[in-house]
C-alpha cells in the first residue's frame, strides 16, 4: 500500500476520532486534534525525507546551498502556519487563525529579502553590462 494512501487512512480515522471525542468529551477535541496534526505531520515529514535529499543534492549542483535552505524554510513555514490556522479556524477562532497566518507571511518575506537583494544586484549588474 502507498504511503499516501496509509496517510490519508490515518487521517480518516483521526477524524472519526475527532467525531465520537466531541460527541462524548468535548473538551478532549482540541488536544485530540493537536496530536492527531502532530502525528500525521510526522509521517509526511518520513515520507518527504527522501525527496528533500534530491532536492538538496539537485540544488547544491546548480544553485547555492543557502537558496534551498531559504526554499525550504519558507514550504516549512507556509505549511505549519497553514496547518495552525486551520486547526484554529476549527476551534471557532478566526482573528486567531487571521493573525497567525499574516505573521506566517511576514516571517516569509523577511526570509526572502537576501534573494530579493540579490536578485535586484543581479538585475542592476546586467543593465549596467
């Protein structure tokens, strides 16, 4: 069987978890939902590992290794601020989920600002050729 495939069944039944624990004990929901997000978030990170080592081998023939560390930070970034977000939506929490998400942005374009400069030398160095 798949690992997606193994993923998506764990997922399916965190949420029939998630189903009967807000059934019978609400305030177990939240907690429930945090571990089930941390432990499938797990598995994918097993499941990436191997494409990460490509892509960090790939990038490191053609590109500095410090373009795909910001790469990588940033998909890291934008999926747990996505993942948090939503997981407060679901709590019934949106400003939370809202303030979570501009933060996520702005650490984005703070890690982006030395391939901006660079990018902007670059361009400034060409016209100037």
């Amino acid at each position: 069987m798949s690992e997606s495939l193994k993923i998506c069944a764990l997922g399916i039944v965190f949420a029939v978890i998630c189903v009967l624990i807000k059934s019978y004990r609400g305030e177990f929901l939240v907690p429930t939902r945090i571990a089930s997000i941390i432990l499938i978030f797990g598995a994918i990170t097993v499941l990436i590992s191997p494409v990460l080592k490509y892509l960090n081998n790939l990038m490191g023939q053609t590109m500095p290794l410090e373009y795909m560390e910001i790469i990588l930070k940033t998909l890291a970034i934008a999926y747990m601020t996505q993942i948090s977000s939503e997981l407060c939506r679901e709590c019934g929490e949106n400003s939370i989920a809202f303030g979570v998400e501009t933060v996520g942005k702005i650490e984005i374009i703070i890690l982006s600002l030395p391939l901006i400069d660079n990018i902007i030398s670059m361009s400034k160095e060409f016209l100037q050729w």
